[in-house]
C-alpha cells in the first residue's frame, strides 16, 4: 500500500503547489474552439517536463451571457470557491472596472486577452491587472490612413449593427484624418422587416451608394456576415469600379477559406500565419504538434501567455504575486507578431502591421504585402475622442456572439 499512497501524497502535493489561472470562457458561434485554441496555445509555449509537472492548472468557467453581471458571478466564484491565483480568458474592456477590486481586494492576478475590438483606456486600471490584446483597432487605423492617402477624399464605410458597437469605425476614421480625410459616409447594415439577411441588407447599401460612387469602400463585418457581403460585392458592378477593403477578422484564413468566388480585396494583417521566421516557425511547429490543429490568433494569444508565465515561473514557485505584478509592468516578450507587452500604460508596444493586397482564385489565397501600416501610438486626446463618440451597450468580447 506504501507506493500508492506516496503516489497519491505527490499527485497532491503537486496539485495544492500548481498555480491554478481561472479562464472566463465565452460561446462563440464564429469561433467555437476559441477558449479550448487559447489553453492549448499556452501548454504550447511551456517545455513539456513542466506540463508534465502540472504546475499550471486551468479551471474554466463558463459565461452564459455576456454582460457585467455575469463576469463579477464568474470572477467571485473562481476567486472564492475554486480559489484559482490568477484569472484570465477573453474579456471585453467593459467589464474591467467591475472586477478589478475583486481581484486586488484577494491579492490575484488578472491577465486577459482581448481582440482589440475597443481601445485601451486612458486612464489608470489597475496594478494587478494585465491585458495581451490582438490590437484589432490599430489595423483599423492604419486601414484608414492607407485608404485616404491611397484612393482619396470620401471612402463609405459599412458594418453591421454588432460591429457598430465597437471602436473599429472610429480607429478607422482617426486614421483617415491623420491622412487629410474631411469626410467618411459611414452606413450600418441595420435590421429591416423588408431585408432580413445581409445578402438583401448588402444589395440595398450597394443600390444606394452606386448613385455617387466612394473613393472606396470599407467593410466590417464578422462571421458568416462577411462571407455573405464579399459575395455580394464580388457579384455587383462596384467591384470592378471601386477598390474594396475588408477587416482584419475579414481577411482572416477563417473566412477567406469559405470564399468560392474568384476576389480581390485589400486588409491589414496583425499576423502572418505564413512567416517563416524562427518566432513563428516554432509557435506552428509546437502548437500543430501538440494540439493537432492549425494555429490561429486564438492559439497565438494563449501561446504568448505561456511564454509570459514560463518568465514568471521563478517568482509563482514561491507565490511571489506580488513581485510578479511589478516585473509584468514591464515585461516584454518576441511572440511571432514582435515585441509584446501586457501593462497598459503609454509604453504598451505598438503593433507590426502589413497592409496587404489579397486575391482569392480557386479557393487559394495570396497575400501581398504592399506596405508597412501606420499604428498610433499612445495618443491621450484620440483616445478620449473615441471613448466619447462611441458609446454602446456591447459587453461581450467580439467575435463572442
């Protein structure tokens, strides 16, 4: 009996001395293995004697709903029934000044991932809350300053009503500005008795506008949205006329692969699923062997996470969250999109961004890198600008839908 019970004493030792990070998990019907890419993203990044250490442990914790509400319940329970040391999963910045007290009043860690779909705060969060974002808005704003100086003055912007919600218009329009834009037409793919599904939504906006044709036209949508849109587009006399450009989400392989029609569009990738740099070739390499799947923004983000932890790990050895807190204000990682770090504050790296012409031909996608995008750096007037202009009751992360 001696060798089981010592089994079973170190198997609890093990686990009473792993660090356990509470993940906030949400549905997503675009993405469904979005939670499950993220957690095996950051065993990717971890040698693999540590996994076999269990030193870290997830427990998930699922959200009904999105929404303030739901968040503190998810956050409370983590905290005081599962008594996890650090929280973590995709969070919508809407819902952070509702939880950091609960998670500094019990000296926890936060570290969220978010796919930019708001811009930062302006002003302080917290000390113990630390946040690694896909940064979808910077791509917007480099999206507009390209547009404006490319095409010219009056480029119609289109979106649904979901992503209207969100800060990506508003990035996009500050960089038009930047580049000299006095005027955008933005217009909303809005519910409608008589046009039911995007396809008659998109028809109708493509009937209007070809009256007095944009410069160009910008498109944000997600999900089976975009697809729907770019064929209909593909498909309208605009398309041999107007240049159009799409989304970062839009230009995604996700979507792009579900494209059956010949397209040309143009976008702005935050990551490259094709480089061939060493950072990349050994997050796909680890990542496609480990999980056996493809790697993805997601799985990008949880393996970035990973590497973060693997520099912490002296430090979480002796719970030091403290200390741990102090060296991820300034911590910087090289993940396959460059330099990264976490503390949101004026010193928060800026994003490497291509802007990209893509052709899709026979289900196959090309992209060409035409040049570098611009990010805005941080920016204290823009930034309240775009808080103040965009006010919305959308809590949930996006893509969470």
């Amino acid at each position: 009996m001696l060798p089981v019970f010592r089994q079973h004493f170190f198997h609890f030792l093990s686990f009473i001395m792993s660090i356990k990070i509470g993940f906030l998990s949400y549905y997503s019907s675009i993405y469904p293995d979005m939670a499950s890419d993220m957690v095996a993203g950051f065993f990717a990044a971890l040698p693999e004697g540590i996994v076999q250490e269990n030193f870290f442990l997830f427990v998930p914790e699922y959200m009904r709903q999105a929404g303030n509400k739901y968040a503190i319940e998810g956050v409370q329970k983590l905290i005081s029934f599962d008594r996890v040391d650090i929280i973590s999963g995709l969070i919508s910045y809407r819902v952070v000044p509702d939880i950091v007290q609960l998670v500094e009043r019990q000296n926890r860690l936060g570290f969220f991932m978010d796919m930019g779909e708001y811009i930062p705060y302006n002003h302080h969060i917290s000390d113990r809350l630390f946040f690694n974002s896909f940064q979808y808005w910077q791509s917007e704003y480099a999206l507009g300053f390209w547009a404006h100086k490319t095409f010219g003055e009056l480029g119609s912007v289109v979106m649904s009503l979901f992503d209207s919600g969100f800060h990506l218009q508003n990035a996009f329009r500050q960089g038009a500005i930047l580049a000299g834009a006095s005027a955008i037409e933005f217009s909303v793919l809005t519910d409608d008795p008589g046009r039911l599904n995007v396809t008659d939504k998109t028809r109708a906006y493509i009937a209007r506008i070809e009256q007095a044709p944009p410069k160009y036209v910008h498109a944000i949508l997600c999900g089976k949205e975009a697809i729907d849109f770019m064929k209909v587009y593909r498909e309208s006399s605009l398309y041999s006329k107007v240049p159009l450009i799409i989304s970062a989400h839009m230009a995604s392989e996700d979507i792009l692969d579900q494209i059956d029609t010949d397209l040309s569009v143009y976008a702005a990738s935050l990551y490259n699923y094709g480089n061939i740099d060493k950072y990349n070739t050994a997050f796909k390499k680890n990542y496609e062997f480990k999980a056996g799947r493809k790697a993805n923004v997601f799985s990008l983000m949880g393996f970035e996470m990973g590497l973060v932890m693997l520099e912490l790990m002296p430090l979480l050895r002796k719970r030091d969250f403290v200390t741990a807190a102090q060296q991820l204000k300034t911590q910087t990682i090289r993940s396959p999109r460059g330099e990264r770090s976490f503390y949101l504050d004026s010193s928060y790296a800026l994003p490497v961004i291509d802007i990209e012409k893509v052709d899709v031909q026979n289900r196959q996608v090309k992209k060409i890198v035409v040049e570098q995008g611009r990010a805005l750096k941080y920016n204290h007037a823009i930034y309240d600008e775009i808080h103040s202009e965009c006010v919305s009751g959308w809590q949930n992360p996006y893509l969470c839908v």
